[in-house]
C-alpha cells in the first residue's frame, strides 16, 4: 500500500517573527497532527523565502480523513500557524509514494 504526502509551500507575512512561526508549527505537529491516525512524521524547509513543510501518512485515506476534519474542526494552533502565512503564496499537494528507497 501506498504512504500519501501532503505538500505545501508558502511564504510568511512581512514583519512575522520566525522564532515564533517555528514555535506555532512544532506545537501544531506535536499537539494535533502527529495524534491523527496514519501521521507518521513531518519536516520543515526553508529555501530563501520560501518555507515548505510536509506529512506522510500511512495511506491516502488517512490524509483525507485528516484534511476533512481539519476543514470541519478549527482548531486554535492551527489558526495561530495560519496567522503567520502570506496567503496569496501558498501551494499544497497531495500525492502517493510508491516506494520507498
């Protein structure tokens, strides 16, 4: 079976603290998403400007469980990471591993 991956890529908004913004994103993972069913583990990117994260999940039904009940149950972490996002440059995908190597 197939792990999925959910992708985004985003920069933050002018004058956001990024000591802050790595603090909300590490309590968002520890405190809500690596406690959903499937999570298996998460990172962090940064290239210039552009910060990039993403999941892996143990199947694509566990990342769309996990996506609709994001959408459905807000959630206080989830919005204070939100808060430090410039919204007009924001990407996500999903997609399946094959294999891994």
């Amino acid at each position: 079976m197939s792990n999925a991956v959910f992708f985004n890529s985003y920069k933050l908004k002018k004058g956001s603290s990024v000591p802050d913004f790595l603090l909300a994103i590490e309590k968002l993972t520890k405190e809500h998403i690596s406690k959903k069913k499937g999570y298996i583990s998460s990172s962090l990117l940064l290239d210039g400007e552009t910060w990039a994260d993403y999941s892996v999940w143990k199947t694509m039904d566990d990342l769309k469980a996990f996506l609709e009940s994001s959408q459905k149950n807000k959630n206080d972490l989830a919005e204070t990471f939100y808060s430090f996002l410039n919204f007009n440059s924001c990407k996500s995908h999903v997609f399946s591993v094959e294999k891994n190597f």
